[in-house]
C-alpha cells in the first residue's frame, strides 16, 4: 500500500492526459468554435497531436520509472499502441453517443500521432531524457549504495 501511495505522484500527468484525450475525443463542441474549418484535414491534425501526447506521456513515465536502466523497445512500442486503441476505442464510444459519426480518418491520424510519438522518443529524446534525469537522481537517497566510497 505504500509502494502505491509514493507512486500516485508520478501517476498524475498520464492519467491527466488520459483523462484530457477522452474530453476533447468525446466532447461535441470542445473548444468552443462551431464548424470553423481552418483547413481540409484539421480534425484528423487535432487528433494526431493529441494522441502524439498520449503516447508520448505514456512512454516518458515508464521511462522515468524505470531509471536507471534503459526502457525496453517492446514495453514502449506497447505502451504507444495502448494509445492507438485508445483511441479506436474512444471513436467507436463517439459513435454509439452520436449514433453513427465515426471517422476512420481519425483513426488513422491518432494511430500515425502514436506511432511518431515512440519514434520521437527513441530516435531523437531517449539519451537527453536520459541524462538530465539521470543526472538529477543519482545523488538520490536510494542510490546511495551504488555511489563509490573513496
């Protein structure tokens, strides 16, 4: 129980970010602007930036959780494809509160957004994620065993 309480902080922005893919995939109307068409594709741009988000919060929290090893590439390919079905899942919840508006596109773009979010990370944010929070925390108390004596 209190491996869980001293886990619930670093839980708090996955599970606001969650929490804020659900509101703006469900919402009718989520910020306010009824039919503005900025351009073609701007529901699916919304959706892919969204769920880039998702994902990447995803992948960065088990990263952090597990310092200081590396992350394994299954567990984050894992955790963007969560993101993904999250998203099939919440388009299809849309559908059933709508009554049959489904878009595939968005779909699509969620699934691409998830999918840039792990190559993002591994590709271009792994190492320099790595070294500031590394950094920041081997002088933590519980790494204190692995810091040479002199």
């Amino acid at each position: 129980m209190k491996s869980f309480i001293l886990a619930i902080p670093r839980l708090v922005p996955t599970v606001v970010m969650v929490l804020v893919a659900i509101y703006f995939t469900l919402a009718n109307n989520p910020m306010g602007v009824n039919a503005l068409n900025v351009f073609p594709m701007a529901p699916q741009a919304g959706h892919f930036v969204l769920y880039f988000c998702v994902a990447l919060v995803l992948i960065l929290d088990y990263a952090k959780s597990r310092l200081p090893h590396h992350s394994k590439i299954n567990q984050e390919l894992a955790l963007a494809a969560v993101s993904a079905v999250m998203s099939l899942l919440l388009e299809i919840a849309l559908m059933w509160k709508t009554n049959g508006n489904y878009s595939s596109g968005n779909v699509v773009a969620a699934t691409l957004g998830a999918g840039c979010a792990w190559l993002f990370y591994h590709y271009w944010l792994l190492h320099p994620f790595r070294h500031y929070l590394y950094h920041s925390i081997q002088h933590h108390w519980r790494y204190q065993h692995r810091r040479k004596k002199k």
